[in-house]
C-alpha cells in the first residue's frame, strides 16, 4: 500500500512567546519550562519531533513532506495550521486540493507561505491551491472521511486580541466549502478550546472524541445532530466523551490514520485503552515539550492524501453548503 504523505516541519527553531504574547494557556507555561532551560527544552523538542516521525515512516504507513522552518517561525512545528488538504472525488477524476491558512497572528504568515511553495511542487501541476481571503488556521478543521464532511471550529470574532477564544471565522468556513463541494459542520470555540482539535478528534472508523464541557449547548445538540442522528449513527458506538482534564492532555489532538492507527500523545491511557479494545493500533508518544505551544499529534501533522468522493455525500449534509 501506498505510504500516506504528510507535511511535519522541525521544532528546532520552536519557541513558546512571554506571557503578554501567549495565545493560548498552554504557550504561558510553556514558556515556563522553555525558560527553565532553553537549550534542553530545543533538544526535547527535536527528539520528540524525530520520534513521532519514526512512528509515521516505519512499516511503510506515511512519507513525511517537510516544510522549511527558521527562526522568524518559531510555530511552524505546527504544520497543521498553515493549510487544509484534501482529494475531491467527482465523477471519477481524482483532484488534490488545498486551502492556504490566513493567520491573523502577522507572525505567522510565512508559514502560510511555505505551505504555498511546497504545495505548489507537488502532484505534477493538478493539484488547486486557494488562499483564504478570511482568518483560518487549519487546527480549526477536521476532515471527517466517514460522515465525509469538515467539522470546523470558529469564532464571531478572530482577531488577535481574541485569539485563546478562537482564531477562525465563519466565512472561512463557507469558503472551504465552495472550493472543495465538501460540507463544514461549524462550532464555536472559546477559551482554552481556541482550535477544534482541542475539544474534537476524529477516529479513522467514525468514532467522534468530545469533550462537551464549556461548549454552549447550541453547539452540544448540532454536534449531537450532525455526528449522529442524521447518519444513524449510535452514540453507544461512536462517540467518546472525554474530561476537561484529558482535552488539557491533548485528548482529541491524536491522529488517525487508514482505518486503524492512532497517534496519540502520552497521559490518556483511558482513551488509548478504549481505542485498543476498538481494534485501533495505538501508537503513544512523549510530546510534551512540543504540546507547550499548545498543540500535540494532530497540530503537528498534516495529511494531504485522505480521499473524499463527493457523489457519495448524503443529501442531509449535502443541505449544510
């Protein structure tokens, strides 16, 4: 089988802002522990980094796609943010797309740009690269092959000054779905839940991680209503409801991968338990230097081969467009 490829970028260059610069809650303590010993914390990084692409190489799951890193990006480690990737399947051809992220964070926007060139090389000149013309961070979108939609986070407001609330706009959203034909499921984030992938995990074999606690209840029932009720899915069988604790542990940041591996970081054996006992092969790592900006597995990866056919989307979400 053909090896999944993935964009990773070096944390070498990874380094969590002072506090009146954080992002997020997770960067303040982050620099806590950078600043304790910068040198070490920069070597931890790398050997996490290198551990987690070991796990992606060997037995031939995924290759991994560099996108340059260097000091005036110290977040590019999370190459998850700087695009959404995709295959569209419609009426048999098979089209690579892309969305390029729009950081409102102005220190960002060199890595959207990285993602632009190495995207541009790749796929012989078929593949359809966009730019958001509104803010969007891909930690804020969840391709779901099952249900075959996007979940995405958003927040009425990402600017800067609101970004550990939420750093995506709705907008964003409809524009990723005119490109791609692809349906999003949109739900708003707020503090310390800024990206999606902090409170929502997708399971290669359909199972939604949740974590439900400060989510309004607008947002609890549309999940409820979209996950579930509308494909006939049971929540007995497909949802896994996790604590606040474990989402601060990076519970719903794994990656999934086929349709029965896992990437998880350490400190949530009951969810790597309950994804053994589904059949999952879960593979566990440290990444808690890494996570001190705030992302884990699923932030500092990014898949651009998972394939969705867009003849095979069901009419009830085909309506959510």
């Amino acid at each position: 089988m053909k090896p999944l490829r993935i964009l990773v970028s070096s944390p070498l260059c990874f380094e969590p802002p002072p506090p009146e610069l954080a992002a997020n809650a997770f960067e303040i303590l982050g620099r806590e522990l950078y600043e304790a010993d910068p040198v070490r914390f920069r070597e931890t990084c790398v050997e996490e980094h290198s551990a987690e692409i070991s796990a992606l190489t060997n037995g031939n799951l995924a290759s991994t796609i560099q996108i340059p890193h260097a000091a005036n990006m110290p977040d590019s480690v999370f190459t998850r943010d700087g695009s959404i990737n995709v295959i569209v399947k419609s009426g048999g051809v098979r089209t690579p797309m892309s969305i390029i992220g729009n950081f409102t964070n102005r220190s960002r926007f060199e890595e959207a740009e990285m993602h632009r060139r190495v995207l541009e090389t790749l796929d012989t000149g078929s593949r359809m690269i966009y730019q958001s013309p509104y803010p969007l961070e891909g930690g804020d979108i969840q391709l779901d092959p099952t249900r075959k939609i996007f979940w995405g986070g958003y927040h009425p407001d990402p600017r800067p000054e609101n970004a550990q609330e939420g750093r995506t706009s709705l907008n964003a959203h409809a524009f990723i779905s005119e490109k791609t034909g692809i349906p999003v499921a949109s739900l708003r984030t707020w503090n310390p839940r800024y990206h999606i992938d902090t409170f929502l995990g997708v399971a290669p074999k359909g199972e939604l991680v949740v974590c439900f606690d400060g989510m309004a209840k607008g947002d609890r029932d549309r999940l409820m209503d979209i996950g579930f009720h509308m494909p006939n899915l049971d929540p007995k069988d497909y949802l896994i409801e996790v604590s606040a604790e474990e989402a601060d542990k990076f519970a719903t940041n794994f990656l999934g991968l086929r349709k029965d591996h896992i990437m998880m970081p350490m400190g949530n054996d009951r969810l790597a338990s309950i994804f053994t006992e589904r059949g999952y092969n879960v593979r566990q790592l440290s990444m808690r230097y890494i996570g001190a900006g705030g992302g884990s597995s699923h932030c500092s990866t990014n898949e651009i081969d998972t394939e969705i056919d867009l003849d095979e989307i069901a009419d009830y979400y085909l309506a959510m467009r």
